[in-house]
C-alpha cells in the first residue's frame, strides 16, 4: 500500500509522520511518499492534501497537471483525506468570510459548502478538545489554524463531528474532509481511520 501526500506546501511533512506512526499503530505494510508530480500520483492507493494555503496548494496542483487527475482519480474511487485546506479543496462550494466567493482552482467534488477562514482574527487559531467516538477513538485535542468551516452538507456527505453549529469532519465515500489538523494532535485516530478506508 502507498499512501501520497500532496507535498508543494504546508503540513505535508507532519502528514507523513503522523501517517507512519498509524501505518505502525495498525501494523500495516505501506509505504507513506511525497506527491509533486502526475508520475508520483499514479502510484498511490490513497492521497492526503495537507493543510496549508489553498490557493497556493491549488496553483501549484494546476501548473504542474496533478489538479485534472485529482479529479478523475478522486471520482473513480481514489481514497482522499483533506484537512483544512485540503477540505477547501474538496469542497464544491467555496467562499471567503471576508471576501466571500473568490475563483480558486480546485477539485470540488464534495457535497459540502465551506467558508475559509470563517473563525476570525481573534480566533485565527484555537484548540479544542473533540469526541472521536464515532471513528473508533477516544476524546483528543485538536488545533484549528485559520480554519474553514463546513457550513452544509447535502447528498451523500455525512457529519462525522460538528462543534457548534458547524461540521468539523465529513465523509463521502472515498473522501475524508477535517476542517482542524488532525497531523497536529496527539492522536492518530483520523490517519487510522483514513487507512481503513484505502484498506477496504
Ligand atoms: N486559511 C487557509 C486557506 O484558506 C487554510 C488554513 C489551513 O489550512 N490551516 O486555505
């Protein structure tokens, strides 16, 4: 099994670790490698897009031709696990709290409207504890930073952790979406659960 993870910008490198601490966990025989190029994506059994800047992240997938076969591998079946800015690119509907709909390039495949940057100034980062019951895990930290938040989902997306009135963690089939960084915390729990999907 190989697990890619989409490595222009942000938390690509903690992704990794924290993917091979759960391949550990789980006694897995995979192996976690850096995705840049098409060549690079046509190998993986799962891909993760980090968190980071979406924009940037977007672009760079754009320029370098790996957007377009996001698209079609990710509608075939291709196991994904966005967190924050990674869920902004799932998502088929975006906007901006301050500016509100802006163009992007993304993948927009989810049933999920999103809003980046929708804690605030004062709140840009913030940590908070979460139930991750019902993925199979216990309550753990998590750290929001500059985080989007899911604000609907529709179709097939279901919630799997809200807090407030917004969903922290959607699935829809093959794609996994967090608005926190679940790379960040001291639990492994959503990299283990993502692994069982590519498992099955
Ligand atoms: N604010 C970023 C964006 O809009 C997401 C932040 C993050 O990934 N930590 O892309």
């Amino acid at each position: 099994m190989k697990v890619g993870i989409l490595a222009y910008q942000g938390s690509f490198e903690e992704h990794a670790l924290q993917t091979k601490l759960a391949i550990d966990k789980l006694h897995l025989n995979a192996d976690v490698v850096p995705v840049k190029k098409p060549s690079e994506l046509n190998v993986v059994d799962g891909i993760i897009l980090p968190g980071g800047e979406s924009t940037t992240i977007g672009i760079m997938a754009q320029k370098l031709g790996v957007l377009d076969m996001l698209k079609d591998k990710i509608s075939s079946g291709l196991p994904v696990l966005g967190t924050c800015a990674g869920a902004i690119m799932l998502a088929k509907e975006v906007s901006d709290a301050k500016v509100g709909k802006k163009s992007q390039p993304l993948i927009g495949l989810m049933d999920t409207t999103i809003i980046r940057n929708y804690y605030g100034r004062q709140r840009e980062s913030f940590e908070t504890t979460l139930d991750f019951s019902t993925i199979g895990g216990s309550t753990a930290k998590v750290v929001f930073i500059r985080a989007p938040a899911i604000t609907k989902t529709w179709g097939k997306a279901k919630e799997l952790l809200s807090l407030g009135d917004n969903k922290v963690m959607v699935q829809e089939d093959n794609m996994l979406a967090t608005t926190f960084h679940p790379e960040l915390s001291s639990t492994t729990i959503v990299h283990e659960y993502f692994l069982s999907i590519i498992k099955k």
